[in-house]
C-alpha cells in the first residue's frame, strides 16, 4: 500500500478515536488551544513527502526543542555535555529533584526538565547571543527563515516556572548550573516556546535520520555516531516516564512536547512529526502516539 | 549535688573529649568561628541562674531561630499555622525536597528548612516590616535591645542559598507560598543570622518552659495548650533527622542549629542552652549533646 | 475535678463523636470485632484506679505487644539492643521496606514492624523456649496468670504475613536476622496475637511510668535509665507516622495498635489504656487519640 | 572489512584493555569462575558464523535467562502477560523493592528480578511440569537437546535468595503472585542456572533478529508484532539501570546476566553472545560491553 492511502487511514482511524484526554493547561497560554487540532506530516527518504489535516500550522513545540538544544550543545563541545548529564531513562515523572538530589545534582538524561536546563546552561555560557545564535541554528536545520519564538508561550512559562526554578537552584547548589539561573531560566523558556507546524518538524527532524547531515544541503551537523548516539537517547529517554511504553508500541526514537506535538525518526528512512493537543496522564499526545503506533504497525517498518 | 557543680563536671568532662566534628562550612562567615568554643548556661526557675566558659558569647543561633519564628506565627494566626506545615518528623536529611514533592508542598514540620519558610511566608504576609518587627519580638521575649542580625552572615546564606531557592520554589509551585519568593528568603537568611549568646538564650527559652509567658514580665506570648504543642514539636522534629536520638540520650524538647548552639527546656523546671561549634554528621553539636545528656543524667530531670 | 467525673465527660464526649473510621481487616480475625467497642482504664499512681466502658474485655492488643518484647530484649541484652536497630521516627508508612534498603537492613526503630522482627529475632535466638517464656514474662509484668496468645489470630496473621515475610527476608539478606526466618515469623505472630484488657494494659504500663519497677512488687525489670530511653521511643516512635501528631495533641509516651488499643503512660504519675477498634488512616484508634486527648487536656497532665 | 577480520580486531583489543571488573560473588558457585575466560560468537542471517575465545564452553546465562521465560509466557497466554508486568525502565538498581511499593506489585518490567518472577508465576501457574517443560522449550529454539540447568548452581541461589524472597513475597501481599511462593522460586533459581555457551546462546537469540521464527525450523514462537515488542523491552529494559549506556554505546536490544554473558541482536541482521565474568558497578560484563560496542562501531550496524 501506498504511504498516501496509509496516511489517509491513519487520519480515518484517528479522527474515529472518542475525544479523551486534556490540552495542557499549567500556563494559560497553552490551555487556549483547539483540543481537536490533528496534523501529521511524513518526510520519506525516497518516496517524498505526505501529510494531513492541520499540518502546516504552527503550534508550541514545547520540550520537542530539546532535542534541537542538545543538538547544538554537541556540535559545539561535543562528548564534555555527557560530562554534564547522564542518558539513563528517569523512570519516573515526579522524580527529578529526587534522582537530582541523590545524584549529586547530575540529571538523568538531557530530554527531561533538568537535563535540558543543564544543556540551557552550556549554550548560554558558550554561545555569544544564546537566544539569537540557537534561533538561526534551528532555521538553518529547518530551511525555514521565519520560525519564531512566541514571546507570550515564552512570559507565560517565566510566570509560572517556579518548578523549573526549583531544578536550577538545586542544580546550582551542587555546582552543576555555571551561568546566571535568571539567564539560563529566560533562554530557556524561550527554547520551549518555538512554534513549528508538523511539516516543519519533519523536515527538521530529517537530520537525525539522515546521520547527522541537513537533507537538503547535506551540510553536517552531527557525526554518524553523534547521530546514533542521540537517537539512542530519544528512544529511552524522549517520552518522559513512557518511554518504555512508546519503544514498546511504536519502535522509533522520538520527542513528545506537552504542546500535543511528538517527533519521531526512522534512521535511513524516514521522519515523521504529529500533532494533536490532547495528552494522556503521562503528558504525551494521545492521538499523536496512536498514529505512530499505526503508521508503524501499517507500514512494517519499525527499528525492532 | 548542687547545680554549680554539676555544670563544673559537666565542663571539665566536655573538656577532656577528644576534638572531634567539623565546623559548619557551607557559607565562609560560618567557617571562620574558632571551633574550641564552648559554653553553657542553665536557668532554673526556683534556684537561679548557673554558666561557664563562653557562654556570654555572641554566635550565629541560625535554625534556633525557627523556634522564635514559629512562636511569632503562632502568636499572629493561631492554628491556622498547622494548615501549612505539619508536625510529623522529617526522618531524613536530605528528602526535605522529595517530602515536598510527594506531599503537595506541605512541609513535614515547621522546624525544617521547607517548614521554617513557609512560617517566615507567614511572617512576611502578616507584618508591616517583617525583619524589624521579628527583631522586635524576639528582643522582648529575651529582654535584650540590642540583639541583632549578623548583616555579613545573613548576606552570605542567600550567596550561597541555592537550596533554600529550591525549597521555596517548589513550595511556590504548589500553591504554599503567598509572598514574593525573594522578601521571604531576604527574610529567612536574616533570621538565621541572629546572634544571641547562651546566657541570652536559655533566658529566651524559658518562655517555653514557663507556659509560654514571659518569666520576667508575666506578659503570654502563648497560651498553656500552644506551648505543650510547640514543646512536643521541638522533641520529635528539633534535631534533623537526629530527633530520635536526642530524645533518647537527652530526654528533652529542644532545638540546634548549625551554627553549634543547643537550647533546651524542662517544662516548669528549667532552661539550658549550650554552643560548641564542631558538628556532628547530622549537622548537631556534637560536645553541645554530650554537655545536655550529661545534664539529665548527673541531675536526673528529664521530661520520661 | 476528680479522675472519676472527668473519665465520665470523657466517655460522654467520645461517645457523642460521629462514628467513623474502619476496624482493621487485613486479617479475618480482627475483622469481626464489634466496631463500638470502647473502654478505658486509668492508673493513677497516688489517686488509685478509674475506668468506664469495655475495660474489662480483652482484645487483640497487637503491636502494643512490641514494647514488651522490646523490654524484655533490654532486660535480656542491654544496649547490644540498640546495635540492630535504631531510633529514629521512620516518618512514612509505607517505607519501612525503602528504608530497610538505604540503611542496610538495620531498622529506624524497634516499635515499627521491621524492628519488632529484629526484636524478636532477638528473643528467639536467646531464650529456651521463645513463646512460653515469653508470655510469661508478660504474665509477671501484668500480674496475671491468665494471659493468653489467641492462637486463631496468630494463624490467621501467618497465612496473610506476606508482608512481614517480605521485611524479614530483606533483613536476612543484610544479615540482620540471625535465627531462623519461620521461627521468627512465628514468634512474632504470636506476640501480635496476644490479649489483654484495657485494665491490663494500663496495669502492665504502670510499670514505665514507675521508672522500670512492677509497680506492686518492685522488682526491677528495666533501670531507670532504660526506662527513660523506652519512653522517649514510644514518644518518637510509638503511632507509625503519626508520632508527631499524637505527641503534639496528646503529648504523652504511648503505642498504638491496628486491634484499637492504646496504651500510654505519665512518668511518676499514671498510666492509661484505651479500646476502640475504628481506625483512623494512619492505623491509630480514631476515638482511642480523641479519649487521650480529652485526658490530658481536662487534668492538664502532659509531659510537655 | 569482513566479519572474521573484525572479530579478530575485537579480540585483540579486548585482551589489551586492562583487566579490571569483579566475578559476581554473591553466591559461591558463581565466584569461582575464571574471571579470564572470554568469548564470542555472532550470526549472521546472510553470511554465516563467526567466533572467539572460550566461544563453545558453557557458562550460567543467569538474567539472560529471563528473556526465555518472558518468551514462553507471551508464548502460552499473550498479551495477557502486560497486565501483570509493565514495560518501562526501572532507572534504579535498588529500587526494585521501593517500586514495587509505590506501584502495588507490578513491576517494572519484566527483565528485572520481580518481574522476572512474575514471569515465573506465570509459567509455573501455566505449566504442567514447569521446570522439564521450560528446558525443553529453551532446547527447542536452541536446537540443542542436551541444555541443563546446573543444580549446584540453582541450589546455592535458593541458599542465598533472601532479597528474591522479599522481592516474590511483597507481591504476593499486593496479589500479583498467584502460585506457591516455593515453588515460584525453586522454578525461578533452576531458569537461572541454565547454562549455555556463546554459541548456543547466540542462536537461540536469532529467533529475536528473525522477527519470532526459529531460524533453522521457521517454527514461529512468537509473532512479529510480540517480537518487536519484545526486542523493545530488551532494548529499554535489559540492563538494568544501565539500559540508556547500553543503548547509547552499542545500540542494540540485547540482555545481560551476571554470569557474565551478554546476548543482542539486529533485527533482520545478526545475533551476537559474549561471555567475560568481570562486571562494571552495575553488573553487566565490562569486556563483553566493550566488545560489543566495537562491533557495532567497526561494522557501523546498530539499529540508530
């Protein structure tokens, strides 16, 4: 079968789904939302570009920008960021300032809250303009000259960022944070209010299933094995307390954001990006797990 | 034996131990103390008043002060204080962090960090001018006017404060604290930057073994039934994660701070207070527990 | 106001309480009891004994049990006692196995029940015939003949001890039990199975609150520092994680168990018992905390 | 370069790497093993078998192991065996225990120990005679009719399985062990006495890389589908808290044990067994990590 009657499918499917789960709803901005936004875009290797429904339209990437900061945080100082933060899975969404707390304020793994305040922290003592120079460097792997940060996404989450507040001072105390906290905090509530559409995302996301290197351009960003190794990283860590659940259920790395979007790689093969604002208990997209989960099952192809 | 020669033993015993504990060092104007001090002072109520060595000292009573405080809130807002802060023992050093996050932002008790700032975010919420006005009672009930904060000490705790940033950002993001995060913590370093000397604070505890009135006015701070609660918390949650311990060896309801100080009361009896700067692994006075144990054993008064 | 009209308020106030609460039922045994149930039998040193209500009957005094087998292990071994467990309040109830784990098998305290296994692992490996001298111990300490183990609750609590099978093989595994585990388990049903009256109860205690002598003997069974370092246990740690709660309403040494009997003494002046099956949350007698409560309140008799 | 060339680099810079590690000792028989020997094999679906080292002498596969009986369990009753265990990382050696606590009884997933045992609930619930019945399963995907388990091996475990005993008996209290707890673990330490060799190891692992068929039968054991999932857990699941560095460094699903032995896959590609008894802090074979690690890199196949 053709990946445009699949797509067509999936859409059919999901659209049949019973509307459960909320839009995230802890800043106010993101609780404006349409629940029943639904988007997806494929970007296949060899077989050209698919998608549906509200797929080009922009929304709150949310922790899906982690990725991009990790990314960057590599092709500047390479393996010392895993001086910085561990890759092991949290196992659990409540923990971190437990793990931090026993761990002598080293995190987890970069796709969670403290592991990315500690990437924050290594762009905004290494980069010159942090927010800037991270803005251009997520246009350039996109192609796309006009991806913004929303500024009001980005004040919401500095007014009700007292949690993250928390992470960074604990980090602080244990020597793991070398920047100003205020600084750090404001870039990174920044990074977590980029706007791409799934379209965007899937182009962006091509990176890490082409080896490191931009489709279009081919210019690289990150080794092969700096590739492989990220990957790794998404597939464990890249869905919070429910990585097990979405290796187990989809079999591609990926990245969720409590935006409702989810970014997912098969490496050599394809990119995948969806978006749908409802989110399970654990914080992930429900609609956008299940269309993976059936884009992977219909296809075939899985990294399993 | 009279009182004035128990103390004397107790002296020449406390004296001869071998020199161990370290100096509390995680802001510098704390490392600096000459770790050698010692002194104590015992008021009793019938039978007058007894010292030796340093204690007319001035030093740092740091989370003693969590006593005065608590005493404050309670004499603003009454039991509404137990709406904010339990009373159970922590049992932990270091989970006052994972406590939080399992119980919504309600610390364990009032004599923690977590517990002790949510009762200064009550100071501050209630008071005009919150460190004027904390400075003022706590002079009344010692009857001392020129009691004073340490402004180098109390500017170092919030260099240094990072994991009281933690704490009450955590707090902040469950709804269990009201004012600005930065007046409660420039208010909770200043209160642990009190300085009083052992004479001066075994005259302020006497208000807890004296009914919670002052001895030398008779002016209540608190009524009979707020000081025996006060009194059971100081017992199960006045010494860390050491208040088992404490209670077993010394038998009274009591509070230590880092700073090397110890006070102590018998209801209805008598008030002690004890300073010797090298701290044990949990963070108490290690030759300031032996003087209290030595205490109620060679006088036999102990609240079991 | 005599002892005798305040038991009388007492009685009335607690029983124009709002019946609510649960009888425990994690065995069948202990479900069947009759959930109004209520007594209370009062030990006055000078004044004599008062009592109302069910006092005479004997119920299921479970862990109430475990400060006997403690007094008996301290009568056996002295202060190689406090070499297997600790004591310290274990401030959660559901952690006795996570603490067991961080600290090496070695538990908080000998009143939760972790540590009453090392206590009775104690006894079994130091008496002859761990049972029989075991209950005779009790017997000479409550100066009755009769008392009994109930041997159905003892099965019944054996064929659902999963639980306590799992703390006691987790303490084997770190080397903190030495006999054999079905002896142990055994013993320790055993302890739990016995029954007692509040009138009993309260008699038994005399002795805690009479510095370590049978009250009307005087026989010796614990010196007076024993008993001091006993009642500052019960204090800490006697009602699961609610120590601080009951100290801070009650504010005096005590133990709870899940059958609704508490037990709790006044040094030098009395000792008190009391039976009401309905449990709160935290597995304490809900109208047995509000009785003791009522006492210390209306005689003004608290340690504190 | 071809397969042999890249084992025999493998081997010589294995044998060069310093040797350090420790023999697990916490049974005896497992402690006097050669903490020299080393080993590997791998095989591939196109271009045959390669080999080194102590590749055809057999060893105790211990948690290897628990990837058959997952096997078996999916197996016999399906999908049914997600409702008992869940399938995401446990992120902790020692929390096996605390999770279980917090989480009712149903563990993690079901490569660690409680899950493990669940697994062997389910089978010794399901089998007729569950040991012979299991050995001839697991010689049946091996294609070798003389696999044993070693008693000697299987008796000191069931000598030293105390913490296994808490594990299975806390569970049992939760209701998630539905057969004898003795017999559960006497099945239990017989599966991880199995003792196989690279060899044989690998190939009986080619039923994961052949999506569930046996490779030289084409018998299906499990579905795609299953196998997909299965080979999901192994990758997120299959070294205990070290699955994230596993996944990182080699990218492969794959499953250690104490013994030692290390088995992977590349779905559709190959199969690998190595065997060094030294072990990292976190219990998995150091050299056997490193070997794999340059297999992947020098051949450039992993599943990123």
């Amino acid at each position: 079968m053709d990946y445009q009657s699949i797509l067509r499918e999936i859409e059919s499917e999901v659209r049949d789904e019973p509307k459960w789960g909320k839009v995230a709803s802890y800043i106010p901005e993101l609780g404006n939302i349409d629940p029943n936004k639904l988007g997806m875009h494929l970007c296949c290797f060899e077989k050209g570009q698919y998608a549906f429904g509200d797929s080009e339209e922009r929304f709150s990437i949310q922790s899906i920008s982690k990725v991009f900061s990790l990314t960057m945080a590599i092709n500047l100082i390479g393996t010392e960021v895993w001086q910085r933060v561990d890759v092991e899975p949290s196992g659990d969404p409540f923990n971190s300032l437990v793990l931090l707390e026993n761990e002598n304020g080293i995190p987890r793994n970069p796709l969670i809250n403290s592991g990315a305040l500690v990437i924050a922290d290594i762009l905004v003592s290494n980069l010159e303009d942090p927010k800037k120079d991270f803005l251009n460097f997520v246009r350039k792997i996109a192609g796309r000259d006009d991806i913004q940060y929303n500024e009001k996404v980005a004040q919401s989450e500095k007014e009700w960022g007292f949690r993250n507040a928390a992470l960074i001072n604990l980090m602080k105390s244990f020597g793991n944070i070398h920047a100003d906290i205020e600084e750090v905090l404001d870039f990174y509530f920044h990074q977590c209010a980029l706007e791409l559409s799934c379209s965007e995302l899937a182009n962006t996301f091509l990176l890490y299933a082409n080896h490191g290197k931009i489709f279009d351009t081919g210019e690289e960003i990150l080794t092969t094995s700096q590739t492989k190794r990220l990957n790794a990283v998404m597939l464990t860590c890249g869905f919070y307390d429910e990585a097990g659940e979405f290796s187990f259920r989809v079999g591609l790395p990926g990245k969720s954001g409590v935006g409702g979007g989810i970014a997912a790689i098969y490496p050599g093969n394809f990119s995948v990006a969806v978006w749908s604002p409802r989110l399970n208990k654990k914080g992930n997209s429900a609609l956008g797990m299940l269309a993976l989960e059936l884009l992977t099952t219909k296809t075939g192809l899985s990294i399993f």
